[in-house]
C-alpha cells in the first residue's frame, strides 16, 4: 500500500440476504461498518493488524485478522560520476555527461529533458552534448504502483567560443622588444603558449628583447566559462643580429707605390651586411664603383661604401678611403751627358711631383749657384748648354718636401729607406761629360 493513498478493504463472504461487516482495531475497537471500508489517505498510524468480523441474519462469523504494509514515497537522488549529490552543472559543447541514478530496491526509472529526452535506464549518458541539450533532467520512478520523490538537475552545455584573432605576426630583428594581440568576441581569456616564453594569459603579450630561439609558432585559444576555442596559430619570424655589429668608420688613408693597386679592406665586416660603393675623382665626379668587398682601387680618389642589412633589423654603417699614389723609390742620377743623343740629356727627378715644391741646387766646383729650382719635380731639370757648364764635376742639394710614408733612394752612396716622417736632405755630386 502506497502512503498518503487511498486504502479500500473488501470482505468476498457468501453469506445470505443483508450482511453486515463490522471492521475493528488491534485493541478491539470497532472503527466502522461497511464493505468495503476505505481509509481516505494511508499514514503511517494505519499500518496496524486489523478484524473484520460478517454478521447476518442474528449470526457472526470468526474474526478474521488482517495487516497491511505501508510503501513510503523515498527519495530518488541523482549523483555525478564522483557519486555525489547534484543539483547543477555546466558542460562544453561535445563534451560528455552522464548522471547516476540512487534509489530503493525495485524503483523502475523514468527519465524526462530537453529535446524530448526520455530514458528508463538507471543511468543515463549524453555523448558529445550541444547547447540545445542545455534544460531540467528530471528523474521519476516508482516501486511497484508507489512514486517516490523526484529528482532533478540543471545542465548547462556551454556552446565553443570562435578562435581568437591574433596580430603582430611579422619579421622582427633579434632583441627587439614585441607585442602580439589577441581579439574575442566573447567575455572569455585569451590563452597562449610557446616553448621558449611559457604560457601567457591576456590580449596583449609583450615579448622583450625576442633571440632567435623566442620566434616561430604560438598558440592561442580562448576559454569561456571553462570551455576551450580551437586554438589558433601565428608566426613571428626572427631574423638574427649579425655577429659583428659594424660601426661607421672614419676616413682611412691608403698611399701605395705607383705599380701596386691597393685593395680597398674595411677594418671590420659581417656577412649579414652588403657592402654599397662610390667613387668620386680629382675633379669631383661620383659615380656607382659596385657592391661587395674585396674591392680594388684602380686609380686615386675617394671610395665611400654604404654597409647595410636591411629588414628587419636595418643595421647601417659607413665609411670611405682616400686612396693616394706616393712614391716609394727614387734614383738619383749621377752623371748627365747633354749632347743632344737623347740619352742622359739632364739631371732631373720627375717623379718628385709627388712631393710638390721639392728644391734643388747645383753648384759647380767653385761653390756658385749653377741652377736652382723651388719646384724640381714639374721642373724641365738641368741641362746645361757648352756655354753655360763645361764637363767636370758637380754638386746638388735636394730638399724633397716629404711628409709621410717609407721612401727608398738610390743614389752615388748606395740605398737607404727613409721611414721616419718628414722632408729628406740630399747631397751628392753629379759628372758632365759631352
């Protein structure tokens, strides 16, 4: 018998003609006559043993006895897959869910939710659940015709938020400072990860002074209510910084012996770089002299080169050589033959007009001043007349107007290389003969 429902007793008796039933207590009260006798709603003080005793026509029959059992309307409860109690939950899309059934022996389930849902199973199962399953489940169920107390719970399915939208992918040069963002269009964190950085929770991610090792793929995702995005990816390319930083440089001078033809070498240089030349002339001509390095000057003037990287890192240094032809040996003749056969006709140095304004003097054999010159090197030389030098023996002085770099001279006392700086005194003889 159910509690709280309505209990009905019938006495089946073949007695004859009217009979009445009479329906008594435990104690032999008598609580009511009629057949059948109703109880309007069954509690727990009419769970007794009871008589029903049938009279007719002046005779009663035995008593008979009688009890009854009372079902009570026990709890139902719905527990999680850790077997507790539940009243709520949130899920994400695709996910699965299940709730488990606790209840009296020989409770037959019944299941109701969202969408039509029914189930008589104990236990039941959502297998990678949308957000139109989001509802009531409600769990009823009863031991044989008795209900028992309902249960119920709110399940949430939190539908996938979008990827997010990632800027500041691009090329950047090793040890720049970055930002990369990231946009949603929902509530939710935006979640990244890289191996060399770690994991970063925010729109905004500033990355400071990126190697080489902080670039390549990052992940993002966004996480509303506990429920991951797909994740989305960018690249950040970092170009390295070359091994040598090189610095601009001052000019730099070369002065080489006319027969050699310097190499144009920068005090320092990076492959990462390209090299940019120009060359401007004596009269002020620039012009493109090339690219790369390893150059030669083939004539003197000025070379400027341009060393750049380009992007990202935009690295930029320069420099320029002035590059000079110096004299680096001179011969002193000493004897001249000024008889018109085009050999030996003068005493003369042509090549001092590397040395502009170099003097000489020649003196006969009395100390007298026979030629003398403020500028011996653009001079024609000496190349006396019969009249004006007879044969015999004369002297110079040459003053060459030097200021710097290694000079070897040749003259009537054998060579010597002049290597300290400055103007060079020569005295010598010199024969005419006709």
């Amino acid at each position: 018998m159910c509690f709280g429902n309505e209990a009905n007793f019938w006495v089946d008796f073949g007695a004859p003609g009217e009979a009445i039933v009479w329906w008594l207590n435990a104690n032999g009260d008598t609580l009511g006559t009629g057949n059948p006798w109703i109880i309007a709603e069954a509690d727990w003080t009419d769970a007794q043993t009871y008589e029903a005793i049938v009279g007719s026509e002046g005779c009663f029959s035995p008593p008979v006895a009688f009890d009854f059992d009372l079902v009570p309307p026990e709890d139902l409860i719905i527990l999680d897959a850790s077997a507790q109690p539940i009243e709520s939950d949130q899920i994400c899309q695709n996910d699965d869910w299940a709730l488990f059934g606790e209840g009296p022996a020989g409770t037959v389930w019944q299941w109701s939710g969202p969408g039509n849902f029914g189930s008589n199973a104990e236990d039941i199962a959502l297998t990678s659940a949308q957000p139109d399953e989001s509802g009531w489940y409600v769990a009823t169920g009863a031991v044989g015709s008795c209900p028992m107390n309902p249960d119920s719970v709110w399940l949430d399915v939190y539908p996938t938020p979008d990827a997010p939208a990632l800027m500041g992918f691009a090329e950047i040069c090793e040890g720049s400072d970055w930002q990369l963002i990231g946009t949603s269009d929902g509530p939710g964190s935006i979640e990244w990860y890289h191996p060399y950085w770690g994991a970063f929770t925010g729109t905004d991610w500033t990355l400071s002074g990126v190697p080489v090792a902080g670039g390549g793929t990052f992940e993002a995702y966004v996480v509303e209510a506990g429920c991951p995005s797909p994740i989305a990816y960018g690249t950040l390319d970092v170009a390295p910084l070359p091994d040598v930083v090189l610095q601009s440089f001052s000019t730099i001078l070369i002065e080489h012996c006319p027969q050699n033809t310097p190499a144009l070498d920068l005090p320092e240089y990076d492959p990462l770089y390209n090299a940019s030349w120009t060359y401007t002339d004596g009269e002020g001509t620039t012009i493109n002299f090339g690219d790369g390095i390893g150059l030669d000057a083939n004539n003197d003037g000025f070379y400027e080169v341009l060393l750049t990287t380009g992007a990202p890192c935009d690295l930029e240094a320069s420099g320029s050589f002035d590059v000079e032809t110096v004299l680096c040996e001179l011969i002193v003749p000493n004897v001249i033959s000024p008889n018109q056969d085009a050999q030996n006709e003068r005493f003369a140095l042509p090549d001092l007009t590397y040395f502009p304004f170099s003097s000489c003097t020649i003196y006969n054999r009395w100390g007298q001043a026979v030629f003398t010159s403020n500028d011996f090197g653009n001079s024609a030389g000496w190349q006396p007349s019969v009249a004006e030098a007879s044969e015999g023996t004369y002297y110079y002085r040459v003053r060459i107007n030097r200021v710097s770099g290694d000079l070897t001279i040749t003259d009537e006392n054998g060579t010597t290389t002049y290597t300290e700086p400055g103007a060079i005194e020569l005295v010598g003889s010199l024969t005419l003969v006709r």
